[in-house]
C-alpha cells in the first residue's frame, strides 16, 4: 500500500510558564493510501494535538520543534503559504474535536459552503457553489433544501453531519476525524461512520480517526495506534490490538471496557495515574503504573520498533510474542 502520510520522528512542544512541556514525543507512523488509521489513548496523551500537527494548524504556545510530516512525498512543515492553502481542504481536512461548535451560528450552512469553495476558487457563480453544496448534503443524507437553514436549525447529529459534507468538499486525499461522533448516540454515531466508510470506498481518501470507544475503533479502523503521554506506544492491525497486544499498556486498555459478546469478565482498568508531562522521569513514561515493569523500564527510555511488517511497540518486555517476534526482540533488547 502506497503511504499517504508519513510521519518522523514528530516532537510538539507547549510553551508555558513554567517552561516547555512536550505534548508530543517522537512519534512516527504512516497511513496508506484508502487505508484508516486509528489513533487512541487517554485524555491528554496527545491525540489532538497529532491531527493539528497533520493540518499544520498549531499557533503558539504550541512549536512543532522536531521531525518531518510528509504528505504524498512533500513536506507538509516546509509547505509555503500558498502551498498550504492548497493542501488545507484539498490534500487534507479535518473534522474537530468540537465538531458540532464548528459551524457559525450566525451564516447558514449556505453561506459557509460557499465560503469554502470561493477561497478554493473552485466554483464560478453563487449558483455553482449552492448546486455542489447541495450535492454534499445529499451525501450525507440530508435533505437538500436544508441548505439554507441555520446551524440552530439542525439536530446534532445533523450538524456533525453537515461538518462532514464540508470536510469532503474539495475531495480530500486524507480526512482527520477527532472524536467526531462523541456526543451522539450510538445509533446516530453509527449512520455517520456508516456514511463515512462508504464515502471512503467510493472515492478512495484516507482517514485518521480518533476516539476514545474502543470497540467502534477495532471495527471502523485497519489499524489502531495507542499513544501513551505523548509517545506512541504500539501500532498493530486493529483485529489484534486488542486480543493479542503486545504493549503492557494496550493490554491494560483492552481489560478497561467490556465486550458485548463471550463469557462474563471482570473488568480491570489500569492502576495509577496518567503522566504529569511537565515532570516526566527517566525510562519508560509508563513504568510507574505498568505491572510488568524491571529496572530497565526505570532507566532506559524503550523506542518504538518493528517486530514483524505489520506491528510496532516501545516496551523493552513486550508481552505476547511470537517466536519469530522474540527473535527480533533479543535483538532490540541487546542494544
Ligand atoms: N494550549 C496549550 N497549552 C499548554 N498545554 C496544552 C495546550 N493544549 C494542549 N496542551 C496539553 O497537551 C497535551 C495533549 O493534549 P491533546 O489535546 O493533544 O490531548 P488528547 O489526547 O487529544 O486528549 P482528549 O482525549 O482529552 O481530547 C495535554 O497534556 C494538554 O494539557
Ligand atoms: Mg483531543
């Protein structure tokens, strides 16, 4: 699979008070082409700040200060103004965190269509941009005459929906969802991943989505990485992160939520708290709460690594291995 995005070694940094707090640590992992990527981890581990980090669309405090984002081969960091309008919308769009709060409550969703298409210089009449506009809407299954309502007038479930429609509307190469469904219910949340994986296959963009619903991560995703204070801690095929992970962490999330099918299990959680990013100790960032820890978590930081071509974790004593990936294990561990 060809990559769309590949991300090296990326570093974000805040810039507070109290002095610089990196938010984001050596991450790196790519997205294929037509492929889904899911990103999870508790609150504060990072998420977010990735996708802004893809869309470039950090403001100080935060310094994007390390690595390279490259999007079908160009360097998203070193794009100029001109480059970036182009690659905002076109190459990749983003539905927020606070997708339903996106809208302007005070133009209607006719106008703030429009407004994307006439900064994109991709329409040449008001009446062309009304006509695509409501193309989208009809993608998204809402009635077209809709079109000149305000975001009021909608449902949220609806508006979320219209958020969509307008993160399509330059046919991007890649669409970053951040917790786009949080809010609805899971009946609504479904129709609209339903609608976005169909839209996937139909024109064939990429996705990176980001939730904390585990279970609705493992169905809609390819692949699933888990970051853990900032850090990216396993990447694997979402089938098997959680049934057979390798990252003492993702073991710990996957005995954290309860499954709808299979005998009756006690669910564990993970002891302990998330990490204070602005203190953070020698080794391993998840020594302090891991139940398999040694001294060389203490001492030594882990970096993520390959253990076979489709699964990576940063853990010194990965747990459930293969044979072949205690090999390549051994390895990593002598160095
Ligand atoms: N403007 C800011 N100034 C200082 N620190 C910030 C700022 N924005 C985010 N952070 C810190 O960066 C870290 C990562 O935040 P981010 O929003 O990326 O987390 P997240 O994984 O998306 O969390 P959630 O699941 O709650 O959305 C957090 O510790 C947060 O406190
Ligand atoms: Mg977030």
């Amino acid at each position: 699979m060809k990559k769309l995005v590949d991300v090296k070694g990326l570093c974000v940094d805040y810039i507070t008070f109290d002095g610089r707090v990196r938010a984001v640590n050596d991450v790196s992992f790519h997205i294929g082409q037509g492929e889904i990527l899911g990103l999870a981890g508790e609150s504060g581990c990072g998420k977010s700040t990735v996708a802004f980090s893809l869309m470039r669309l950090h403001r100080p405090p935060a310094l994007i200060s390390e690595g390279e984002i490259l999007f079908d081969g160009k360097d998203v960091l070193e794009m100029d103004d001109e480059e970036l309008c182009d690659y905002r919308w076109k190459g990749a769009s983003m539905v927020f965190q606070s997708a339903m709060n996106c809208l302007n409550p005070v133009k209607t969703i006719e106008y703030q269509f429009r407004d994307i298409f006439e900064a994109h210089n991709m329409v040449k009449s008001k009446q062309e941009a009304i006509e695509k506009a409501k193309s989208l809407l009809r993608i998204v299954d809402i009635p077209e005459e809709r079109l000149f309502d305000y975001p009021h007038q909608f449902s949220g479930g609806m508006r979320q929906r219209v958020v969509i429609a307008m993160a399509l509307a330059l046919n991007p190469k890649l669409l970053i969802m951040d917790e786009p469904t949080t809010a609805l219910d899971v009946v609504v949340q479904r129709e609209i991943l339903q609608k976005v994986y169909e839209l996937k296959e139909q024109f064939g963009f990429s996705i990176l989505f980001i939730t904390h619903d585990l279970s609705l991560m493992v169905e809609f995703c390819d692949r699933i990485g888990i970051m853990y204070s900032g850090q990216l801690v396993e990447l694997a095929p979402s089938k098997q992160i959680l049934d057979i992970p390798h990252h003492p962490y993702a073991q710990g999330l996957g005995g954290s939520f309860p499954t709808l099918i299979g005998e009756l299990q006690e669910m564990k959680g993970i002891p302990g708290t998330p990490l204070d990013l602005s203190n953070v100790p020698d080794g391993c960032r998840f020594a302090p709460r891991c139940t398999a820890v040694q001294d060389k978590c203490r001492k030594v930081e882990p970096k993520l690594f390959q253990l076979n071509d489709k699964r990576w974790a940063a853990c010194h004593f990965p747990v459930n291995l293969t044979h072949a990936e205690q090999a390549i294990d051994a390895v990593v561990l002598e160095d």
